[in-house]
C-alpha cells in the first residue's frame, strides 16, 4: 500500500495546483492520470454556453479549483457536494456552472479528482451512477493506503476553511 506522495511519485497520481507561484495551499488536490488527459483533451473542447457563464468550462473548473486549494469557504454552498443517489460509496463533486468534477476524500482537505464531464452530458444520458460507479472502482483498485476515502457525510469531517 501507498500514501498520496508515493502515488505522485510512481505516475499513478498528480497534484493539481492552481495556484500562483509562492502562494502556499490550504488544501490540497489530486488527479489520476486520466482524469489530467480529459482536462488536456476534451475539457478546453467541451461545449459552452454562455448564458451559463462568462468563463469558458476549463476556465470554470480551473476557478473552483482554485477557490477549494485557496481554502475558500465551501460549506454553504452546491460547489462541493457529497453524492446523495449512492451515498455509501462516499463520491463527492466539484460543481461549476457547465462541469461535473467526480472524486473522493481520502483525508481532510485533499480531494483527488478522477472523472469529468459535461453537467448537460450527464443529465441527458442520467450518468450520474456510471460515474459514481466508476469512482469507486478507481479508487478500490488504487493501491492507496486503508482507509481509501473519509466515511462521512458531514462537510466539516472532510473540508475545512480557512476563515
């Protein structure tokens, strides 16, 4: 079994830092390598609306990126969000305007990131359990030390703020 770091370190994970040069984290942020490859490939193609937003989607994921690692306050509102239509498998979501970010607490204030798509994709095709399902499948089959992911609903057992 391994940490964080050692998953970095063989290739099977990545830090995502949003952050300026010399700004330090308040949390932190994880991506398998797929998850880096669809933000590579497909997000800056990803079709945008813009009565949802001003900011293009990598622009949107990017910002809430930015936002969660900064240490902004996410308890009060929908841009973090524990899955509720499975709930035993602990999935939580990045949400912006036009994305869906799917991924898992492993402790608190780290999130690793592991499948996106588009919030209109996922509502017309109701994909919202294939990536439940897939998430977990990742996560169980990472060789990540036990326990895999926080088992709890409560935002304070798996975020804090910085305020």
């Amino acid at each position: 079994m391994a940490t964080l770091i050692q998953l970095c370190e063989s290739g099977s994970l990545d830090v995502i830092d949003p952050l300026e040069p010399g700004e330090l984290p308040w949390r932190f942020l994880y991506a398998t390598m797929d998850f880096l490859d669809w933000i590579e490939r497909e997000l800056p193609v990803l079709g945008h609306n813009e009565l949802y937003s001003d900011l293009s989607p990598l622009e949107q994921v990017y910002a809430v990126f930015f936002e969660y690692v900064s240490g902004e306050d996410f308890s009060s509102d929908r841009r973090f969000k524990k899955l509720h239509c499975n709930p035993d498998n602990h999935v939580w979501e990045f949400k912006t305007e036009e994305v869906r970010v799917f991924g898992w607490v492993p402790n608190k204030d780290f999130f690793v990131c592991c499948y996106g798509d588009s919030k209109d994709k996922i509502k017309e095709f109701d994909s919202y359990g294939r990536y439940i399902a897939q998430t977990t499948f990742v996560r169980n089959n990472l060789n990540l030390n036990e326990p895999k992911c926080l088992i709890s609903r409560s935002y304070s057992d798996v975020i804090s703020n910085a305020d």
